[in-house]
C-alpha cells in the first residue's frame, strides 16, 4: 500500500493549504493554481489532499463515477435507476500528464473490442476517472495546447463531449482542478488561467528552524512512511472531521447584500476582466465562514477569499507575475464594511446564490443552472492583454509595490533588471516609442538602456518540422492534432482505427470473414498523422556597432531584441545571442532555455566601433552548425538585428553563403531621410522575412488587434 505524506505534516504553506482545504469545502471556489519555484511540496501538499476528501457514493460497475442518489441520464454506462444500492468509494485522484494524448484525456473507440468483436464501443479517458474527484495537471504550463482546449472546454460545461471515430459520446466531467507549476518554465494561457478559481505562490521559507524541520519531517517520512503517517493520522482525522463539518455547513451560509456589494465593489476597483472574479469570490468566501463555523459571511471571509481569487486575474501581460497590493485591498474593505440594511433584503440573507451542495460538492452556476466545475460560468475568455497599473505584490508576506510604474506609457522609458517582468505600465501593448526624450545618450562602449517590451507578431519556420513540443512552427508531434492517417514505416505506435478499419473493409469477403470482428492484414495498418507546434532555436545576431550607438536607436534596437526574447521564452524556444563589433563577433549567450540569462546579457550589452557584418554572420553559422550535431530535430531561426552596413570583415556574401536553407528574419534599424537600403539587399541575398524595425511593434499591435476582431 502506498502511504502519502501527511497533509498536516506540511511545514508552513499557509496560504496554499487554506486554498486547497477551501476546494475540499465548497468545490464552488473554481481549482486551485499552484505557482512555486522548484522543490517547494506542491506536488506533495496536492496529493495529500486527495486523503482528506470526503467519500464518494458511485454506482456499482459504472466507469463514469454516477451518484446513486442522482444518476447521470445521459451516462454511457447507463441508464440507472435512482436511489439504487450504492457503493463508497475514495474521492478519486487523476493525474494528467504532460505528455498525455489526446485519446488518453477524452478517451475513444475501445480498439481491442472493435478490431476482435465488430462491437462500436467508448473507452473512456482521464475526464471520466476525474469527475467527482480532483484532477490534477503537474506543470500545467507545459501542457500541449490542443489538450489545453480540451481540458477547458471539460471545465467550462462540466461536461465531456466525444464526436470522433464513429463515437458520439457524452458524460458528466465535474472535478476539482488542480495545477502545479514553475513560471521560470513558461507561463500560461490566459484562458487556461482565468478558469483557475485560486492561486497561490508558493517560496522555500528563508528561515533555517522552518528548512531544518521540513528536511527533518522528510527524512522521517522517507525512513519508515507508515510509522510516520501513525503520527500523524489524529492530526489527519481531526482535519477531515472539519472538512466534513464544513461540507455540510455550506449550504446553510448567508451571503448578505452588504458583502456581495463589497465584493463587488474590489473586484471593480482592481479592474478585473469579467465576471468570473466576483462569483468565485463569492463562492470562496462562503467556503471560509463554513470552514471558520460562521453562518454568515463576514468581511473577513471577503478578505481572505479576496487574496486567493484576485491575484492572477490582475495580469495583463502573459509575462506579469501574479500579485495583489494588500494595502490598497484593506482599504477598499474598510470602506465598504458597513452593514446597513438592503430594503429590499431586510433579513439581510441577499440573493441565494449558496445553492445545492450534494455529497461530492457538485456546483451550480448562476444564471443557467449548468454546472462549472473549473470554476463559475460568466467570465471572459478574451484573454487580453491590455496592462493594468497599480502596484503588485506577493502572495505571502506584505504588500510590495512592484508591476505598474509611474513612467509607464508610450514614449516613456524604464530600466530593465534583466527579469521577464513584464509591461505592466504598457496599458495599450505598444513599443515606445524610438524617438522620445526619454532614450540614453549612448556613445562608444557604452551601455544603453531598455524601454518596457512590447507585443511582437508570431515570425515562424516555413514547412512541417519535427522538433521538441513548443509554440512557434508548425510540426509533426506524437502529440498533436490528428490531421490524417499514413502506412506505418516500422512497428505503430499510435493506430489509426477508422483509417484502418478503411482499408480492410473491402476485402472482408475475399479473405473469408463470416462473423464479427474484422480480418486484417499488415498492409490494413494505417497511423495517425497529428500536427502541432514545435519550438525553434532563435539565434539573435545583433549589431552593436558604432553605427547602430545612435543617441535613441540603440535603445530601440535593444528593446526590439527584449521583445522577441520574451516572445520566444512564451513559445517555448531555445535562444542564443550573436552580437558583433569591433573587429570581430562574440557568442554572448549560447543557445540555452533561459530568457532571463539572455536578456541579462543584453542589458550589458557595449557598444561602438566598427561593424564587421560578414564575422556576424559567420560566428551565427557556426552556433548552428554545432546546434544542429547536438539537436538535429530543433529547426532554427535566424533573427538578424542590422541597419546592413559592413565596414570591416570579410566578404558578406560568401559570410550569407554560410547560411544557406536557414530561416531568417532581418529587422531592418536603418533610419533617418536617406536610407541605403543596404538591409533590403541582405535581407534578400538571405531569403529572409524583412521586418523594419520601427515598424515591429506596430505589427505586433494590428496581429493584436485582429485577434481581439475575430
């Protein structure tokens, strides 16, 4: 038997465990998003939550989890008779892993019943396993969009919807949804995001008695796991009694009108996308009088439930961390903490909006009675990105100031720290702009400095590839979209059924078929052909030349590259910087997955001298040779950052040979009343997308226009 570690053995997290115990109460509160830096028990605290959950009542046999007391009529497995002999059960557990397929989340035609029976019959997937229990996604941010789709539209309607090889299913898909992950990995969706009822950001504690105990637990637990549960299973008991007692209280909880006005009123104030905000809160906030043994909402309750639900709806920017100022949150319920009677609600009950609350806490949503189980129907799935200001601060601990900045603007300049921070005080997305007072005066060896990064279109590889799981080009993945079918070219590894099944149809009488079942062939065999994307190696070749030291331009130039570094960190890509002046060029960052080691290196970036192009270009040549012998599989990008010119070095154009068949994008910095066209030429001598650097963010904006359009 496999023996968890302790919830309540946990040292500290006290923000993270609230969150995940509110769930337990009142699945309502919408999931529960885990964000940490590496080695800080998220993981760990997740699956001991599973331990607490109340027992589930299920029907016997049924693979879909059905309440005897309320059976699913549309259940594949059914129907059922209601009121039937039920049988208890675990709240379930799933796990979805990164890698998952496609078939494996939604589930599919059950291959072996259908190729040896001739039976049509549904298997069922992760979702089915998942409902009236808690799926959880380690590192949700790595998760393959098309699964990201999926598991959204599941969360959204509590429902999951097979319309694929033959099979039209639909079964109920209400669970807890919990991910864990690492920002320095990549960051989220926004849609994926907002579905998330609560987040938390979790940190190793600084103090060394905390650190100190939690290794000593640790060892404990890894010595003798049994014995060190049996320590703590009073502690256990107790904690799964008031889980109980909650559950059962929730129903009960009034939410007067003069709190739904004060949620209503912050949730304003912080200036958060929807609706989907306040009826979390709301949810959140009568899971924590039940769980404090209140009957009635208090201020209290609003605050707590406030600090869970708000933070990650603040960001603008995929690149912003989540945060909320304390402060200014306190101030907003002191204002509006009064209780003065509704006349129209003079018991003071308000709106009924606690709703049902069976066995397994199954939501209702406002409005249209369907049930959401990621997380409350009425919110906005645009994601935008227009940029909130105000300051941003952490989860634990105090308000920090931080995100939205009083230089925020167009045309307006800020240093950068050489983090992924992002344009908080951007509100409309915009590059700032090349000509404002703002830039540094820049002269030879010196550094210039970096406005706040911006939006930039999606510049991608031409054909299919077949490289690492990412964001950026098209590519054939093990994980994708199914596009089509083909003959395998060795053993399958991911049958196509219908395709298959295709193909030996027609000569079932010619091979003898008198029953069930189908006589197939090698030859039959056919394999599913899926599409997604796949992440690049963008190699960033950046002039720091004399030519480029331009009082305003070099400060364009490194906000340009900035961009597209934090671009590329979003879609996944490996990045490495060439820069080149002087007499020759230097690899200033190898290609690595680090943004942040990049954009360091950028922010002390020196520039001056002359501008030897050809070295460049054939330093780049180089990177990606040895590139390509270490990962054959990662198709590279070359973005050139270059006004075109070439003092000294060798000959351009035997350097552009080098560089023959590698996608490249040039972005063209000349600038002024008379323009050489010396970048055009290059750009054209590579084969290469020209991009003019004045023009980059602008581009940027109308693909976020468009977007927004569609």
């Amino acid at each position: 038997m496999i023996v968890t570690y302790p919830f309540s053995a946990v040292v500290g997290l006290d923000d993270l465990k609230l969150a995940l115990v509110l769930n337990a109460v009142s699945p309502r509160a919408g999931g529960v998003l885990v964000r940490g830096e590496k080695g800080t028990a998220k993981s760990t605290i997740v699956r001991a939550l599973a331990a607490q959950l109340p027992a589930v009542n299920v029907v016997p046999g049924c693979r879909f989890a059905c309440d005897p007391a309320a059976p699913d009529a549309g259940c594949p497995d059914g129907p059922h008779e209601p009121g039937g002999q039920g049988l208890e059960r675990p709240a379930a557990l799933v796990e979805l892993p990164v890698g998952a397929s496609e078939d494996r989340l939604v589930g599919s035609l059950d291959v072996e019943r259908a190729l040896t029976e001739g039976v049509k019959a549904f298997e069922p997937g992760l979702l089915a396993a998942a409902h009236r229990g808690v799926l959880y996604v380690d590192e949700v941010n790595l998760l393959h969009d098309h699964l990201v789709d999926l598991l959204l539209d599941a969360a959204a309607l509590g429902t999951c919807y097979v319309e694929r090889e033959s099979v039209s299913v639909r079964h109920a898909a209400r669970f807890l949804l919990v991910g864990t992950m690492n920002p320095e990995e990549g960051e989220l969706r926004p849609q994926l995001l907002d579905r998330f009822g609560l987040t938390v950001e979790v940190k190793a504690s600084r103090n060394p008695d905390e650190r100190a105990e939690v290794v000593r637990r640790r060892l404990a637990f890894d010595a003798d796991p049994g014995a060190f549960a049996a320590r703590w299973a009073a502690e256990e008991a107790a904690l799964a009694s008031r889980i109980a007692q909650a559950r059962a209280r929730v129903p009960g909880v009034r939410l007067p009108d003069a709190r739904l006005r004060q949620i209503a009123t912050v949730c304003a104030a912080f200036e958060v996308d929807g609706l989907r905000a306040d009826l979390v809160t709301a949810s959140t906030a009568i899971a924590h009088a039940a769980w404090q043994g209140r009957d009635v909402v208090t201020t209290e309750d609003v605050r707590a439930a406030a600090r869970l639900s708000l933070p990650h709806r603040r960001r603008r920017d995929p690149f912003d961390a989540p945060g909320l100022d304390e402060a200014l949150l306190d101030e907003l319920l002191a204002r509006t903490s009064g209780d003065e009677e509704d006349p129209d609600d003079p018991d003071g009950r308000g709106p009924d909006i606690s709703g049902p609350s069976g066995p397994e806490g199954s939501p209702t949503a406002a409005g249209d009675g369907t049930p959401p189980p990621g997380g409350p129907q009425g919110g906005s799935d645009d994601g935008g990105l227009e940029s909130s200001d105000g300051p941003q601060g952490e989860l634990e601990g105090g308000p920090e100031g931080g995100g939205g900045g009083a230089d925020g603007g167009r045309g307006r300049e800020r240093p950068f720290d050489g983090r992924y921070s992002s344009s908080a005080d951007d509100p409309e997305g915009t590059a700032p702009s090349v000509t404002g007072e703002g830039a540094l005066k820049e002269q030879s060896g010196q550094v210039a400095g970096v406005a706040v990064p911006y939006r930039v279109p999606l510049l991608e590889v031409p054909g299919v590839g077949e490289g690492a799981a990412g964001r950026r080009s098209r590519s054939r993945t093990p994980h994708g979209r199914a596009t089509g079918s083909r003959r395998p070219a060795g053993r399958v590894r991911d049958l196509h059924v219908t395709a298959t099944v295709l193909a030996a149809a027609p000569h079932q009488l010619r091979r003898g078929r008198r029953g069930p079942g189908l006589i197939l062939r090698e030859d039959d065999l056919r394999e599913v052909v899926r599409e997604g994307r796949e992440g690049n190696l963008v190699l960033f070749v950046v002039d720091a030349s004399g030519s480029m030291a331009a009082r305003k331009r070099m400060t364009a130039v490194k906000t340009a590259v900035l961009s597209l570094l934090l671009d590329a960190y979003q879609r996944r890509d490996k990045v490495g910087l060439v820069t080149f002046r002087g007499q020759g060029a230097a690899v200033a960052l190898p290609p690595t997955s680090s943004v942040e080691a990049g954009a360091a290196r950028l922010r002390s970036l020196p520039t001056g001298g002359r501008t030897p192009l050809a070295a460049g270009l054939a330093r780049a040549a180089e990177v990606l040779r040895v590139e390509r012998l270490r990962d054959p599989a990662r198709r590279p990008l070359l973005v050139l950052v270059t006004d075109g010119r070439a003092t000294a070095g060798g000959d351009v154009d035997r350097a552009a040979a080098l560089l023959e068949g590698t996608a490249a994008v040039v972005v063209d910095c000349e600038s002024g009343p008379v323009r050489l066209g010396l970048a055009v030429r290059l750009a054209a001598r590579l084969r290469a997308r020209l991009v003019p650097l004045d023009s980059l963010a602008d581009l940027g904006s109308v693909v976020r226009d468009h977007r927004k359009a569609v």
